[in-house]
C-alpha cells in the first residue's frame, strides 16, 4: 500500500543506509538511515551550505526564512514550548483547517533546533502510534570559508516494514527541500 502524506511531514522531520539509500548525487546533501542498538531507526540528513552558519540559523527559525524555502506560509514563536505553524494552501491562512504545527521542544541559538510534529488525523497509523517517541534534532555547524552544515536526526522510527516506504518518502521529500534551502542561501532563489 503507498503511503499517503501530508505536507506536514514534509517540514517535521527535515527533515537511509540499511538498505534505503539515497539516489541523490550532489554531495552537499547526503542522507542515510541507521539503527540503534535498541533496535529505533534513525533517519540522518547532513547537507552542506555556502552561505553563512547566522544565514542558515534565520531560515530554520524565522517567518521570511521559512517561507521562502518551506511553506508558503508560516509564523513562527522561538522559545522553547514555541511553535512553528505553517499553511500549505495558500487560500488559507495560518490557523485555518490545514495548518501544521511544528511544537519547539528546545533550541540552542545557531546550534540545535529540536522539533516534534503535531500528528494530523490524515497522517499514516503507524506513525500515530509512535507519535510520542518521533521528534527531529537539527544541528547547525558553522565550516571553514563562511560555509554551514546542519545534520538532521529524524528519531523515534521503529524497525518495523510500514517505516520502509514512508522514510524513502522522508529522504525524498527532505532532500527536495534541503536543495530548495540550498536555492535560497546560496542564489536567493525563493520556494514560494
């Protein structure tokens, strides 16, 4: 059965090695999937920046950052318990049925950005079950040259075959997205 996803997942968990690997090419944005001893899967995202690590940091955390790479629309409240809340139809607005909501669990300035996703009825069972374990860390790390890498940890998979097809659908989608971040930063070409 295919997994059938909300725009929602596409920014929770921005965000693939047992066998799940990654067709991209480019070697700025490499993904794999790992395991950990208790047996969880682990989705990694690593992509690379030429642009400044303050420049990366604006776009994950704020409203003119996230909607010119991730959502259309977006309002973002930075703290700790805070929200990111984003509208994928543009006919609506944030609030309104459809919009997403993306809780804060903790920040680190320029360094770590942890996000746990609102489940929407519409997203799969398996991850409705899991809802409590799944969350993404986001860490941002300035490089050499004024360049910026962020490493993101998609947590709380189990190995179970009903994650197979939805974390091939997360590489896919995130790694989208990561090229659209990487658009922004480096040619101030806009998502939305």
């Amino acid at each position: 059965m295919k997994a059938v996803l909300p725009p929602a997942l596409l920014a929770a968990f921005l965000l693939v090695g047992q066998g799940l690997a990654s067709e991209e090419s480019e070697s700025t944005i490499r993904s794999r999937v790992e395991k950990t001893e208790a047996g969880e899967r682990i989705l990694v995202q690593e992509a690379f920046f030429d642009a400044p690590l303050e420049a990366v940091w604006d776009a994950y955390t704020t409203e003119e950052g996230w909607t010119a790479w991730a959502a259309p629309k977006a309002r973002i409240d930075l703290r700790v318990g805070g929200e990111i809340l984003t509208q994928y139809d543009t006919s609506l607005e944030i609030g309104d049925a459809g919009t997403n909501r993306l809780t804060i669990v903790n920040y680190v300035p320029r360094a770590v950005l942890t996000l746990k996703a609102d489940l929407q009825p519409n997203w799969p069972e398996i991850m409705k079950r899991d809802a409590d374990n799944l969350s993404n860390v986001i860490l941002f790390e300035a490089l050499d040259g004024g360049r910026s890498k962020i490493t993101s940890y998609g947590i709380g998979y189990r190995d179970a075959a009903e994650y197979d097809a939805l974390l091939k659908f997360f590489i896919q989608a995130n790694e989208g997205l990561l090229k659209g971040l990487q658009r922004y930063l480096e040619g101030g070409e806009r998502s939305f």
